[in-house]
C-alpha cells in the first residue's frame, strides 16, 4: 500500500519490503484501491501508449491496481509480483471479476523468465526506481512497442500524513523520496525523450474501526511508547471520517505517467 512502495507494493529487483507485506496489509490496500480513482486515472493517461498494443507485461503488479482494469479493457496481461499475499489478493480479484486473460507470475524481475509484450509498465516500484538505468536496458529488448513507467510526484510527505507524524511522533522529518522528475532526468541523458502528464486521484484508505487505525500507524511507524500513542490517536481524531460502518483516513495524491516508444526491432 501507499506505505511502502505507495499504491501498488514492491516486487521486482528484490524483496526488500518482504516483512511489510502482511496479509492485513495487503486487504487494507486492496480495499483503498476499490475506491480510489487511481487505476481509472492512470490507464486514462497511459492512452496513447496503449494505442497498437495487446500484450502488458506489469511488472511489480501488486494486488492488481493496474493490472485488473487493463484486463477488463480486453488486453493480455501478464502480472509479474514476487510476493505471494499479493499474488493471493490479485487472484480473488481476477475471480471476482471473472477475467480469464492475466497470467500471474511469482517472481523478480529477471530477463530469463520473461517474454517479450507490446508494452511492458512498471508502476511506484520502488527498487526499479532505484536501480533504472540497467532494468531499462534489459527491459528495452523485450518490449515491442512501448515502455511505461508510473511514479509519485513529490517528496511523498502525504503518505500516511508521514510529513506531519514524524516530527510529531518521531522527533524527526519525515525522509521522503525521489520522484519523477529525476526519473526524467535520467531518461534524458540517456537520449529517452519520454512524454510525462500529471495525474491527480483520491486514494483514501479505509479502516474496519477507529482502533485498527490506530494500530496501523502503530505498527508501521513502530511507534512503542504511552505518549506516542496519545498524539497519534489525537491527530488520528482531527483526520479520519466516519463513513458507514468503516472509518476512513481521506488522502490525495498525484502520479507522472511517463511513456516512450522504443525503437523498432525492424529498423535496428
């Protein structure tokens, strides 16, 4: 979830947040997901890269944000995720939505195993990010038409409210990231002349009470003492919103979908 590698979870050069995947973890961001515009936003924009294209290799899928909606808009898509608790999530959304045209593959990233596809995309993984130049040079011979990256726009301050938490709990800024625009920069001086648009989205993420909130900020910011847990539970107060039978801690975020056309094959 938007905890660790934001909306979609790790999975490609490692299994570094292996520990934070939990299956808790997994169905509360499934659930964010069902009601966030993210996976609408995000296809919309990624359009002209679809355009000519019906394979998707989705690399790093997660719990299926990308990867259910392009199967229902009719494209093959095969969802390459190393974790099985998003493997597992991914496969009862595939179920539920009774779509038989995405292959699930348990794994890394590696060349070996993957097959060339008309588009290969790879959203908010994080060890891709942190490591780009050489997976797009093993990704690059494998997709026939288009490469497509998605990433967070800003230091990430608003995941989880971490920009104001903290200092507030911690004693200490909140560490952020790097976001697209380094990305751009690297893309750049490799000669990739990527086209960026800025997607905005809800991404709101629900609670079965107000408690189980709070034990989720707990457990992700490690938080251990009394004192801490009375602040939290004091700006967990000022923020989330009742909603039916849930609690609902509201969120917006922002995204760059960065696509190019690789060159092709034919003409090399």
């Amino acid at each position: 979830m938007p905890g660790a590698n934001d909306e979609r979870g790790a999975g490609a050069r490692g299994d570094r947040d292996a520990d934070y995947w939990t299956a808790r973890r997994a169905r509360l961001f499934r659930l964010a997901l069902q009601a966030s515009d993210f996976p609408a936003q995000t296809v919309k924009a990624l359009a002209p890269a679809l355009e000519g294209c019906t394979t998707i290799l989705d690399v790093g899928a997660g719990v299926g944000a990308l990867t259910v909606l392009l199967a229902k808009q009719g494209y093959q898509v095969t969802a390459l995720e190393p974790k099985p608790v998003m493997l597992g999530e991914l496969r009862d959304s595939l179920v539920r939505n009774r779509l038989d045209n995405v292959t699930c593959v348990r794994g890394v990233w590696d060349t070996r195993v993957v097959a060339p596809h008309d588009l290969i995309l790879v959203a908010n993984v994080a060890p891709i990010f942190d490591d780009l130049l050489p997976f797009l040079t093993e990704a690059e011979p494998l997709a026939r038409r288009t490469l497509a990256l998605v990433q967070n726009v800003g230091p990430g301050n608003e995941k989880f409210y971490y920009g104001e938490l903290y200092p507030l709990l911690l004693g200490r800024p909140y560490p952020g990231r790097a976001d697209y625009l380094r990305t751009l920069g690297l893309l750049h001086s490799v000669g990739i002349y990527a086209s960026a648009q800025i997607v905005s989205y809800r991404f709101d993420q629900p609670f079965d009470s107000f408690p189980d909130a709070v034990q989720f900020w707990k457990d992700v910011m490690r938080l251990d003492t009394p004192d801490q847990e009375r602040r939290l539970v004091a700006f967990l107060e000022g923020r989330l919103e009742r909603v039916g039978d849930r609690w609902i801690a509201p969120m917006r975020r922002r995204s760059a979908v960065v696509w190019w056309r690789v060159a092709s094959k034919d003409s090399l």
